[in-house]
C-alpha cells in the first residue's frame, strides 16, 4: 500500500491538507478525481478548485506530489514574493524559523524561553492559502543557541533540554505541521557518525551509533503522534556510503519498529550533477528506501550555477527537469521542495562564493526556464 501514491489510501496518519482538496473534489465530483488503487500514477481527471490552474502546486496535484518551498515571515511582507508563495506551491517549510536556536532562543529558566513569532507567521499564511506545513529541523548541529552550545551541560541535563525542546515545539504545532525532520545531517560523508553536541559532545546520554536518533524519533512521536517523522541528509541523494549508514539505519528503525516515517533527500546540487549514472544511482537509492515502506521527499532542491548565461540557464532546466521526472516516477516520493523560489532570496549565493541563480525565479521574481522544465515535467 505504501507504494501506492495515493492520498486516499487508509493510513495511520492524519491525511495531510492536500489529501482534503482531494477528498473534497471527490466529493464534489462524484467518482471522477478517485486514484485507481491498481496504478500508482493515477491519471488527473479534475482538479480541485483551490489550486490555481496552471500552477506547480495543481501540476503536482495531478501527481499527487506537494510542490514546496522554504520561506522565510520576513519576506511576506513583499507582495511579489507572498503572491508566488501562496498561489504556486501546496507546501511551505520555514527556512530557518523552527530551528533551535530561533524558536528556542532562551533557557528554559527564562520566562520567555521560546519565540514562535515568526513561525506562527508562516503557519498562518500557509493556512489562509491552504498550503501543507513541514517542520525544520528538531536535532542539528547547526544553529544551536549559545546558551545550548556554551552552558557546560551533562549528558543527562542535555537529554532534558532536548527532550522538552521537542515536546514543546512539536507539540506547539501539532495538527498544524504534518512532518517534520527530526534528525538533519547526523552522518559523515564516509558514513560514520558525525561528531556532535547531541552525538558524542557530550550526547543526550540515549548510547552509541543511531540511538539518539531513535531517541529523538520517539520523542517526537510522543509529542504528537499523528505527524510524519523524516531522517534529512544532504549529499546522500545517490548510492555511496553515506546513503548506505542511512539506509542501514532506517532498515533496522523500520525492523524495530522505531517511528520513522520517511527520508528527506536535500538535493543541493550543481550542473555537475546532471550525469545518467548519477540520475540512476538517485533513482536506485530511492527505490531501496521505498521498499522499505518509507515515504520520499526531495526538501531543499536547488541547482546552483556559476553564471546566469542563457546555456546555463538551460542546462540548469534540464536537470531540474530530470529530478522532477525521478521524484515523479517514484511512487513513495511526495514531496519536490526547493529552498526558497527566488533568486533573490537564495541561501547560494552566501554559502558557495561565486554561485547563486539556483532556483525557479530570479531575483526579479521572473520565472526562469527552470520553472517551464519542472512544470513540464509533472504535467507530462
Ligand atoms: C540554511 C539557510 O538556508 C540559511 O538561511 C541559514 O543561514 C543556514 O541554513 N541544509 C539544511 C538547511 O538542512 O537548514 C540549511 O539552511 C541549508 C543546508
């Protein structure tokens, strides 16, 4: 069943907020929007009226893949970039804004320890436009406030703070965000754990290898037992070691029964990318992932380029073009994310010198070829 990319399907979870515009338009339309459960790329007959036509988020729709993006509340007050956030995409994930150290700012000695203004800004936009919300990012080691990072904890001590960090973010947006990663980048390229504060720095005291992760996971799911609970690693999108720890590890939580729902693939890459051994080593470590029942979801796409010539430009539609058709060609894959939409707003450009144009709009809030190609690629 879980093969089968149908929102319909029974499921243990809450059925995310795209699966009502479907339920709805069954409804509206008598049998006519109802997935074959026989075939898992159901042809679109209808759409549902609160899609725009013409969109990402529709295209997707006919797919049943969300279209996401990262965002950010201070950038809502832009009509240009609010218009094309709430009209093109189903989803949206905060950027930044559920990370510990902007949500979490504050011991939890301080009367105030949390800040879930600029959060909460994003739920709420994401709700009047009907958009899907995904969470980012419970465990890291990135983005950690000093007073985490600097306060000298215990192993022990360092658990309670995780722990309650957990239950009282997840548990503050609970029927609110549907998934969330819970454990972001916890492996080295050779596949070995990365050395960390929630690790081995001094850890959250839960044992060696994978079992802070499981111990997060369990929080999490405690914390609100109907949201979707994500692994996120970059540069594990293809066959190699640090996919095969991943993998190893979600065949031992799914033996074990420990909640993790699906795998998050990044998906920060270069034109470099676009190589068919590379595209098919993708698509086979998807497929290994899928057999294991988890759900799939591509969440910070971007394609960064050296230059904004026309031929770049193309080539960057090409291969945004290719990674649609894998996650389209994927049943388990529900969600293509890209990190942020305009080039105006690119994390690129701060973190790899000398690149940027890495998303669908540029900093124009124009639609680049990239957009035609995804597009394209989910209507075909
Ligand atoms: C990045 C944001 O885009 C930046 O604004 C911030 O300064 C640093 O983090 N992998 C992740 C994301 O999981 O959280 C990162 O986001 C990009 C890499």
């Amino acid at each position: 069943m879980l093969n089968h990319r149908s929102y319909l399907q029974p499921s243990t979870h809450r059925l995310p907020r795209v699966c009502h515009r479907a339920a709805t338009a069954s409804l509206l339309f008598g049998l006519a929007f109802q997935p074959s459960l026989a075939s898992p790329k159901p042809k679109p007959q209808t759409q549902p009226p609160s899609l725009s036509a013409g969109t990402l988020g529709q295209a997707g729709q006919g797919r049943h893949i969300a279209i996401g993006a990262a965002a950010a509340s201070a950038y809502l007050a832009e009509a240009e970039y609010s218009a094309i956030l709430g009209s093109e995409f189903s989803q949206l994930q905060p950027e930044n804004e559920t990370k510990f150290g902007p949500i979490h700012p504050r011991p939890d000695s301080d009367p105030n320890p949390y800040d879930f203004n600029g959060a909460d800004k994003l739920v709420a936009f994401a709700q009047s436009h009907h958009m899907l919300v995904r969470g980012h990012t419970l465990v890291w080691h990135n983005q950690i406030p000093d007073w985490v990072k600097k306060g000298g904890y215990t192993a022990p001590q360092l658990a309670a703070i995780l722990q309650s960090h957990i239950h009282a973010v997840v548990g503050h947006y609970a029927s609110k965000v549907y998934a969330w990663d819970v454990v972001n980048e916890a492996f080295n390229d050779d596949g070995t754990m990365r050395d960390t504060i929630w690790y081995d720095q001094p850890g959250i005291n839960a044992g060696a290898g994978t079992q802070y992760i499981e111990q997060a996971l369990r929080w999490a799911r405690a914390a609100d037992p109907q949201a979707k609970l994500f692994y996120n690693d970059y540069d594990a999108e293809v066959l190699n070691r640090k996919s095969d720890a991943i993998y190893a590890m979600a065949k031992d939580f799914k033996q074990r029964g420990v909640p993790l729902d699906g795998i998050g693939f990044q998906t920060h890459i270069s034109l470099k990318f676009d190589d068919p051994a590379n595209l098919a080593s993708y698509a086979k470590n998807m497929e290994r992932f899928a057999k294991l029942g988890l759900e799939l979801h591509l969440t910070e796409l971007d394609i960064r380029l050296t230059d904004s010539s026309p031929e770049s430009l193309r080539a960057q539609a090409k291969l945004y073009g290719e990674i649609t058709d894998l996650c389209v060609h994927q049943p388990a894959c529900k969600l293509l994310q890209t990190w942020g939409f305009t080039d105006k707003h690119s994390w690129i450009p701060n973190f790899y010198k000398g690149q940027g144009w890495a998303l669908l709009w540029d900093e124009n809030y124009q639609k680049k070829p990239a957009y035609e190609a995804v597009h394209d690629a989910l209507m075909k």
